[in-house]
C-alpha cells in the first residue's frame, strides 16, 4: 500500500511539474508572439512616420506651387476713352460740383467757358487745380474742359481737383498709384456744420449775462 501511495505521489508531482512547464512554454510563445507583433507595429509606425515625413515636404512644395499660380499679376486696367480721345469724370467738393474732360494738349485749362486765370485770379487757386499734373508729370500736357456749379471759388477749386485727378486715372491707369498716395482720388466729405438753435453759430455761444 505504501508503495502504491507513493508511486501515485511521484505521478501527480510528475504531471504538475508537466504542466509548469508548458504553461511555461505557452507563456514564452505568448510574450514571443506578442514581441513579433509589437516589433511589427513599430516597425509599421516608422515607415508612416518616415512617408509622413517625406510626404510632408511634398505636399509643402503642392501648396507653395499652388500660391504661386494663385498670384498671379493683377489684370491691368484698360483706359477709357470716348470717341474724341477724352476722359470723363465729376470732382466735388462741399457743394461745389465740377464736370470734366481732359484730352492730350498744351495745357489749357478752360472753366465755364473761361480762361483759368480769368475764373480763379487767385494764384493759390490755380496752383490747387494744376496739383494732379505736377504730381504725376504730366503739366503742359493735358487740356482741361470743365463746367462747375455750386458753393464758393475755394469749393470749386477742390472739385476741380478731385475731377481731373479721377480723369487722369481713367486716361492712364499707372497714375493710379501716385494719385492715390496724394490723396487727389478721394471725395472731401467734410462740410459746414449746421447752426445750432439758441448759438449764434454752430459751436459760438452769446455772451452769458448774469443779470
């Protein structure tokens, strides 16, 4: 009997130390298995990182390439001109409104019918009219034709200002930039300010008397 229990005691030491080992084993193929597989996945994410990162400067030159065909130069304006070689265009200034034409000339400058010199006798006056020609280089070039209506000299002064520098850009279309900076292209919006109920102007008060 003691043989027996012990040969039965030899078996169940002999089939645990059976299952250590596999279980052993088994665990080994896992963690190899699991290493393959992680190696793989690493071994995956490098070459992604790596297309990525030559994708990366590939897709750069595609969008640098692609801003390169989106500037492209400006279309530039074509100059208008009526039938008789003139351009067209309305200065104002407060209430004064001018109408004018200018063409390629000597450099007459007629308002209302009349002579510069005749309708703004005031130096200062003309020398605000010929600001555009000297601006842009082109003074004893151009005739001007010109109707004004409305407000005082100085207002029509302006207005003529402000029309023939918008005829010059229509007439020749570089000039814009030179105009621009000298800001002869744009309106003057300031105007007289309104009288006040109970001042004697817009702003001036009467003199305050206590008694």
């Amino acid at each position: 009997m003691v043989a027996k229990k012990e040969t039965t005691a030899k078996k169940t030491t002999k089939k645990a130390a059976d299952k250590k080992t596999a279980v052993k084993k088994a665990d080994k193929v896992a963690t190899v298995v699991v290493e393959k597989k992680a190696a793989k996945v690493a071994k995956k994410g490098l070459e992604d990182l790596k297309a990525v990162a030559n994708e990366a400067p590939a897709k750069e030159e595609v969008k640098a390439e692609a801003k390169k065909e989106e500037v492209v130069a400006p279309a530039k304006r074509e100059p208008k001109k009526d039938k008789f070689g003139r351009s067209q265009a309305t200065g104002k200034k407060k209430d004064a409104i001018a109408r004018v034409f200018i063409k390629l000339g000597k450099g007459k400058i007629t308002i209302n019918d009349r002579d510069i010199k005749d309708y703004f006798p005031r130096p200062v006056l003309q020398m605000i009219i010929n600001q555009p020609f000297v601006v842009t280089n082109r003074e004893g070039q151009f005739d001007v034709i010109c109707t004004a209506n409305g407000g005082g000299l100085s207002g029509q002064a302006y207005a003529l200002r402000h029309g023939i520098s918008r005829a010059l850009d229509l007439f020749e279309p570089e000039l814009h930039t030179a105009l621009k900076k000298a800001g002869f292209l744009t309106r003057d919006s300031r105007v007289v300010e309104r009288k006040k109920p109970g001042l004697s102007k817009a702003r001036k008060r009467f003199q305050f008397s206590k008694r």
